[in-house]
C-alpha cells in the first residue's frame, strides 16, 4: 500500500466534489476514517468478549 498526501481547497467546490469522487471510486481510503474505524471495531470486539465471558463460562 502507497500513501498519497493531496492538498486541496476546501472552500473550491470543484475540488471537494474531485475529492469525494475520488473517494466514491473504491480506488482510494481516507486514512483518517480508516484508522477510527480500526478504533472502533477494535473497541466493539473489546466490550463483545467482556459481555460473552459469562455467557460461554456458564456453560463450559
């Protein structure tokens, strides 16, 4: 994987819109989203084991 820093106009509606469709493509990830998301699933994993623990000792 090969990361590419763009730098754009946030107030040019012409270069959000390139920016979104770039995105839009799949061909691209905003690594930002990408590591929340990495975040995120790893804390849903974290609480989903703490809330089985019971479950699974209760019947083993």
């Amino acid at each position: 994987m090969a990361v590419i820093t763009l730098n754009y106009d946030p107030h040019n509606a012409a270069s959000r819109r390139m920016l979104n469709n770039l995105l839009l493509s799949g061909l691209f990830v905003d690594q930002e989203s990408l590591e929340e998301h990495r975040r995120m699933r790893e804390a849903a994993l974290l609480t989903s084991r703490r809330n089985m623990a019971p479950f699974i000792a209760k019947y083993i």
